[in-house]
C-alpha cells in the first residue's frame, strides 16, 4: 500500500502515474483521532449535475479502481475518542486536473453513529444535530444544503473504512438545480497496530574520562518501524543525586531484538560512578499504517561498572 498523509479535509494530493486519483474515505467526529491515508482496494465515484447547476458545471463525473484501472484510490479515517465512526469524506484528485471532495456525516453532536439510513436537512455547515453534506472541488464551493442515504458502511480499527455504499444528493443556497452522486468502496481486513517493546539491560558502564553512563538495551516490533528511545538515569553518590538522560533512534526490525546504545549525560559536575543506579526509559515512534503514536515503557536497576 502507498500511504498518503493528509492534512486538511482538502488537500490535492499529485499523481505519482499517470490517469491517477486519489478517493479517501474519512471518518470523523468529536474529539478524534486521524488515520493515515492508504489505498483502497476497489471502489468507485460518480455524480452529475442538472443542466445549470454551479458544483458540477451540469457536466458528469466518474472515477474508479481495481480490476486493471489505471486510476487509483487512497482512504483515510477519522473515529471519536471512543471509538465511533460519525462521517465518511471523499477525495479525489484525478491525473486530469479534477479534485473533489465530499463529506457525508451524521448529525453533529455526542458521538453519533454514521449507520445505514437517510439524512435529510444536511448542510454544508451544520448547526448541532443537523447532518452534513458538501460536495466541493475544481475551484467551486457553496454552503450546500441536501440528503445522502447510506446503504451500508463498516468502520474497524482506528476508523478504517472496510467498505461503503452511498447516494447523495446535494443544492446550493437559492438553487433548484441539485447535483447527484454515489460512491462505493471495498477495502480488505486492516492491519494489525504496530506494537513494541522495551528493554534496559542492567548492566551498564561509566566512562572514566566523560562521567557518563553507557547504557544499552533492545526493541521489539511486529512490523517495520523507527522508535526513539529515550531515559534517565539515576544515581546516589554520597547522599547526593546524580541524573542523566539519553536518547537514541532504533530501527526496529520484527523477529528479533533490535539492539541499542545510548549515553546519559550527568548534568551536574558530579560524573556517574560505580555502583546501582535506577533507570526510566520509553520508546516511543508512530504507527506507519494508522498514524497514532505508540510507546513501551520500562524501569528498573542498572549496575554501573567503570571503564
């Protein structure tokens, strides 16, 4: 999968090939989270409008992937805090200059539900517990009003759109023009989130000449990712406290313990020495697929040697 970072709810995003589209799917919603984007497996996009009417031009519109298409589809997803998909938006910008976007989201307000259904009374910029409807793109927007029936839908982890099946209909302020449309998507199971793990050895090593204290240990991972690792170290000389923090980037490789090293620099005058020390360490990167951030954590002793 080709993954596409997004920002804004309208964004263009350039063709890598030619004849190339990008469709994104959101998810969104009080207080949450954004997926990366990422590629679709299959899917389809089509509106047009009435003679006259000002977001489509009066002309038809159609995009697609999969099954040999040289197009391509991206889909991104948004969920609340817990974890309720309220909204579905897509995107679209096409190797022959068209981009587009269009949300179709629940009644905004606590956490609700995008379920199959119809939506009337939608607005482009909704008032609480009203839906919302804008379909926008080459270089025309208006405070659109409408409805959109959702046939189906299906969220997953961390507001994966596995597949969606939609009609709207939408009109500007004062028009009796409407443009219609529908959008259908298919995507596989999502991924697993990228989880890792953290190990300070205890064992570790004060440099005579530096003061510092060389620490190391390992990362775990099951999938590919770069984590920072990163912790202080602690240790009483005579009744006084001398601490260290270090930081290093681990590659981490699944399969195997990824090693490390890193050194904490005391801030005082006062260098490490040897002797038991404390330690309190993170990992902590971003999931390459999802986007959230993820961590381990770890504490414990050290034994410090000298060198």
């Amino acid at each position: 999968m080709r993954f596409l970072a997004r920002k804004s709810t309208y964004t263009r995003i350039t063709p890598g090939v030619a004849a190339t589209l990008a469709l994104t799917a959101v998810v969104s919603g009080l207080l949450g989270g954004t997926a990366q984007a990422y590629e679709v497996e299959s899917g389809t996009f089509a509106f047009s409008g009435d003679a006259g009417e000002y977001i489509s031009a009066g002309q038809s519109y159609s995009y697609t992937d999969g099954d040999g298409s040289q197009d391509g589809m991206t889909v991104q997803g948004f969920t609340t805090s817990d974890g309720v998909g309220t909204g579905v938006g897509v995107f679209v910008d096409s190797a022959n200059g068209d981009t587009w976007s269009l949300h179709l989201e629940a009644p905004w307000g606590p956490s609700q539900p995008l379920v199959p259904g119809t939506y009337t009374g939608a607005k482009a910029n909704p008032a609480p517990g009203e839906p919302r409807i804008e379909l926008r793109g080459n270089g025309r927007d208006c405070l659109a009003e409408g409805s959109f029936t959702i046939r189906s839908v299906e969220f997953a982890t961390r507001g994966y759109v596995k597949a969606l099946d939609a009609s709207f209909e939408q009109r500007c302020p004062g028009a009796t023009e409407s443009v219609r449309g529908e959008v259908r998507l298919t995507n596989p199971e999502p991924p697993a989130e990228t989880a890792v793990g953290l190990q300070v050895a205890a064992d570790a090593v004060a440099d005579r000449d530096t003061g510092k204290a060389v620490v190391h240990g390992t990362v775990t991972c099951n999938a590919p990712v770069t984590v920072q690792s990163y912790g202080t170290v602690s240790q009483t000389v005579e009744g006084a406290t001398v601490r260290g923090s270090y930081s290093t980037p681990v590659a981490c490789v699944p399969g195997e313990p990824t090693p490390w090293t890193a050194q904490a620099t005391p801030t005082g005058s006062v260098p490490f020495q040897r002797g038991e020390a404390s330690v309190l360490a993170r990992t902590t990167g971003t999931d390459p697929f999802y986007g959230h951030t993820i961590t381990a954590d770890y504490s414990g002793l050290l034994q410090i040697d000298k060198k």
